[in-house]
C-alpha cells in the first residue's frame, strides 16, 4: 500500500512539473510573440511615416516643375533612386501615367475610343502565345462592364454569382473580373494600361511606348502634353522587411488621389 501511496504520489508531481513546464513554454511563446507584434506594429508605423514624407516631397518637387515638358529623368519613369530617410533605406520611383492608355475613358458614355482600346487589346493579344479573342468585343465588355445602366446577365451566371462594376476602374487590374479577360491577356496589357482618375485619355505622345501611341493614333483619344498624373512606388526595408507604398498624385494640383500601402501594379 505504501508502495502505491509512493507511485501515486511520484505520477503526481510528474504531472505537476509536466504541466508548469508546458505553462512556461507557453507563456515565454506569448510573451514572444506579443513583443515581435508590438515591434512589427513599431516598423509599420514607422514606415508609413517615411513613406508619406517622401509623398510630400515628391508632391512639392512636381508642384514647383515649371512644366512637365521636360521632366528630370528621360522617358516615362524615373529610374529607382535609392534613398536614406531617418537611416533606413527607402526606393522611390515616379512614374508619368499618361503613357497608358487610360481604361476609364473607355466608361464614359460620350464618344469612347473603343476602337483605340480595340487595337491595343489586338498588340496584346499578337504578344500573348496561344491567346485568340475579339478584341473589338472585349473593348465593348469593357465599357459596358463600367456603365452603370448596364447588367450583363453573363456576371449573374458566374459561380460565384456576382454584378458587373457600374463604375469607373480605381485599379487597372480590375480587367480580369471582365468576362473575356483572362491572366495572360493581363500580363501583356498591364504595362500600356491604367485606371487614373477622369475618363479624359490624353497620351504623351513623345514618351509613351509605341503600343499606345499606335493605338491612339488618328482615333478617338486626345493626344495632349497636358501631363497631370504621376504613380509615386516606394519601398521601405526595415529589420529585413519591405514596406510598400503606391500613391496616384496629381502634380499641377500638389495632391494625393489615391494612396495604397501595397506594391503598384506592373
């Protein structure tokens, strides 16, 4: 009996030392985790602060451009200029986004240069291997998935079922939830095209590559050196970690249209 009363006694405390080690491992794990949270939550925040001092002087630096006929770097984007903000390493690049062809104009309900996007999706569809499509259709698909009194019963039958846009694009890559659109047609699209605000679809026509100046030639876009719209792309490395930020800027105007803490689009 004392025998038993002595192996009772030692699983006991076996267990009582099983248990608190586990407890401790436990609690060490948290405490751990909870100091990697604070200090990740610490780098973001300090990130987004470096991230949006250098909006604001690149919005100074294209507000005080005399005008954007001659910009400081040659053609449509600036090269990545490495940079030192506060001892961390930053990578900033602008680029001019009328070189693209602008996918909202193709919405408006006055005139949109349909066959201009038809031409571009056809240098698009000539680039990609084993893709074949309509290209007039897809630039219809696309206006129509933008208009807001139009409902395309093809969206309703998807699986999920869900509604077109009825909308202006805020993101180029919105092109792949347009029936027709697929991943590959995207990736060769996605450096002539972007959703930038208005549906004007002025092209600089000296520095945008020859896909979009051979598709807005002689058709129904506006070919204007009226350069307004910059894509600002920044990448803030803190303890081994990129911190991304993408801001559309309106230079003539000093402000920020739309900002993002995310990679730009290609």
């Amino acid at each position: 009996m004392k025998d038993r009363n002595s192996g009772a006694a030692l699983i006991t405390a076996l267990l009582v030392v099983a248990i608190a080690s586990v407890t401790a491992v436990t609690m060490t794990m948290r405490d751990s985790q909870q100091v990697f949270r604070a200090a990740t939550i610490q780098d973001q925040d300090r990130a987004r602060h470096l991230t949006q001092g250098a909006e604001t002087v690149a919005l100074h630096m294209l507000e005080r451009l005399p005008n954007y006929d001659d910009l400081p770097w040659d053609g449509c984007a600036s090269p990545t200029l490495p940079l030192e903000l506060e001892g961390v390493g930053v990578r900033a690049r602008l680029e001019n986004l009328h070189c693209r062809f602008n996918l909202n104009s193709v919405g408006r309900a006055d005139d949109p240069p349909l066959e201009a996007f038809a031409g571009l999706i056809e240098h698009a569809l000539a680039a990609t291997e084993g893709q074949s499509g309509n290209a007039q259709r897809l630039a219809v698909a696309v206006h129509d998935w933008m208009n807001p009194e139009t409902d395309d019963p093809v969206y309703r039958g998807l699986e999920p079922p869900r509604l077109s846009g009825n909308r202006p694009m805020r993101l180029a890559s919105e092109l792949l939830q347009v029936h027709g659109f697929d991943p590959d047609l995207w990736q060769a699209l996605a450096p002539w095209v972007v959703a930038r605000p208005g549906t004007d679809n002025a092209i600089d026509m000296e520095r945008a590559p020859d896909p979009v100046t051979t598709a807005a030639l002689g058709q129904a876009t506006e070919q204007s050196r009226d350069i307004r719209y910059f894509r600002l792309q920044l990448v803030v490395r803190i303890a081994g970690r990129d911190y991304f930020h993408c801001a559309i800027l309106d230079g003539p105007n000093g402000r920020t249209i739309i900002r993002e803490h995310a990679p730009c689009e290609p």
